[in-house]
C-alpha cells in the first residue's frame, strides 16, 4: 500500500477491525517512512453482476449509479451516510441472491422497497424518476399506495 503522503511502499498496520457487519474491513497504517498515518477499507471484490437494462443491452452492476440515484433523493432528507451505504448494502444483497444477471427493473424495485421503509418522501422522489411521472395524477396513485401500505402496517402490528 502506497502512503498518500510520502508515495512510499512502507507500512505497517497498526489497528484492523471489521464493520458493515463483518462485510468490510478498516485498518489503520502507518508509513515507517514519514510516520504519517492513514486508513484503508478492503471489502471482497463482488462477483460479476450484470443488469439487463429495458434495451436489452446488458452492463456490469455499478454501485456508484445505485448511490447516485439514492443520495439525489434523499437530497435535504434526514438521512445518514451510514443509512444510505446500509440501504445500498441490502439492495445488493438482495441482487446478488437473484443471480448473476438481474433486470434493471429489479435493480429499481428493490431500491424504491428499501427507501420505502426508510423515507416516504426519498421514496415518492426516487419514484417518480424511476416510473417516469408524467402528470400530478402519477404522484397521487404513489401517494395513495404510500398510505395503502402505512395503514394496513399499523394494524398488523396491533
């Protein structure tokens, strides 16, 4: 590993630890050369997921597109960084177990299932670029499934 200082391969690991629940892995470095200290994540390198966009042309999973879509809407929210990596975590999760070649549909359904639970407002965003909302209508019929959904979770849990 390179210091981001001093460019040199030179160090030692002084702290490591697991987080994500044991998915990733932070350590702490130190350069025995300008004795500066940094810190590196190593998560598993995924196995090939591939999404088959509404075209048909198939392309590699990409995380960042995923984190895009999710940081534009929850833009002003009260959400952490921490929730939106959880939330990403679960919908990947979710693909991998699918198998090695999931739709772009799947990709965007299971993204609006996890925001659903997180934030109704992020949702109704992310919702209406993903299904295209077109008039006020397309709002209203999310917004009735929303409550739809918010009703019948508190009787269950009665």
């Amino acid at each position: 590993m390179r210091c981001p200082w001093c460019r040199r391969s030179n160090d030692r690991v002084v702290d490591s630890r697991p987080v994500d629940g044991g998915e990733t892995v932070r350590r702490r470095r130190e350069c025995r050369s300008c004795k500066r200290r940094f810190t590196t994540v190593e998560r598993v390198e995924s196995l090939g997921l591939t999404v088959v966009k509404r075209s048909g042309v198939s392309e590699p999973y990409d995380r960042a597109k995923v984190v895009s879509g999710v940081r534009k809407a929850i833009t002003n929210r009260p959400i952490t960084e921490d929730q939106v990596t959880a939330l990403v975590d679960r919908v990947e999760e979710h693909l991998r177990r699918s198998g090695p070649e999931v739709s772009s549909e799947d990709v965007g359904l299971e993204v609006l299932r996890n925001l659903a639970k997180l934030d109704e407002v992020a949702y109704l965003r992310f919702a209406s670029v993903y299904k295209d909302f077109q008039k006020l209508g397309d709002f209203e019929r999310e917004l009735g499934r929303l409550q739809k959904r918010e009703t019948a979770g508190r009787r269950s849990s009665r």
